[in-house]
C-alpha cells in the first residue's frame, strides 16, 4: 500500500483569519500530520490534526445565512437577466435601429450589432449565474 505525505500549514492573520496551506507561509505554524494504519476493508488513511471544529447550532445558523445570501442573489441575478431581455427586445423593435434599415449609415450598422451583442454577452453571464447559483443552493 502508497501513503501520500503533505505538509500543512496554519497562519491566522491580524484580522484572526484562519489560512490553511500546503506551502510554507511566513509566520504560519506548521501541522504535525500523522496517518493511521489503514485498514483491510478501507482504503481510506485518515489524518489526525487538530483542526478547527464548530458546534452543529452554529454550522446551521451558517448555513442558513448563506442560504439568504445566495437567494439574494438568486434574486438580483433573476431580475437582471428579465431586465437584459426586455432591453434586446426594446432594442431589436426600435425602428430606426436595425440590422436591416437602408437610412442608417454603415458605422451606425455596426454600432448596433456591436450593442446587440454585448446585451447577449450579459444575458448569456446571467444565464450562468442563475444555474450556479441553483445548483449552489439544492446542495444546501
């Protein structure tokens, strides 16, 4: 059987911000890792280190105000990607700008389909936050 070995590193900044790492940081302490024996039926090493632990009562109040947090969110991205595809309809239905009026010089053409497609490029960003932000949350 292959162990791995890491080592691993704490530093706690002035702000009390707890930073874990696999390289050397200045003025970080570094963890004394020890694997057990492996089992027969598990394959699994397991790490002894004395990690931070939190109370079940405060991981729950945590995640409960991540769950408002990214519902928040949810909600200015929804609202943002109704916003955007309201304004490329405005757009593409304004009638003295369009990819096809004949008054219109060729400079104004281009500027129009250079506009139309940053308001695709917003929609598309906003379409992915949306589904980020819902997987983020159904695995709460």
């Amino acid at each position: 059987m292959t162990y791995a070995h890491a080592e691993i590193y704490k530093h706690i900044d002035e702000n009390g911000h707890i930073t874990y790492s696999n390289t050397s940081i200045k003025d970080g302490e570094k963890l004394l890792v020890s694997p057990s024996s492996p089992t027969s039926n598990s394959k699994k090493t397991r790490i002894s280190v004395n990690f931070p632990r939190v109370s079940t009562d405060t991981q729950k109040k945590r995640d409960s105000k991540r769950r408002k947090i990214l519902e928040n969110e949810l909600a200015i991205e929804t609202k943002l990607l109704a916003d955007t595809q309201r304004m490329l309809s405005e757009i593409r239905n304004y009638p003295a700008f369009s990819e096809t009026n004949i008054n219109q010089s060729q400079y104004e053409t281009i500027e129009y389909k250079k506009r139309i497609q940053t308001i695709k490029d917003k929609i598309l960003a906003h379409e992915r936050n949306v589904k980020a932000l819902k997987k983020e949350l159904a695995h709460l």
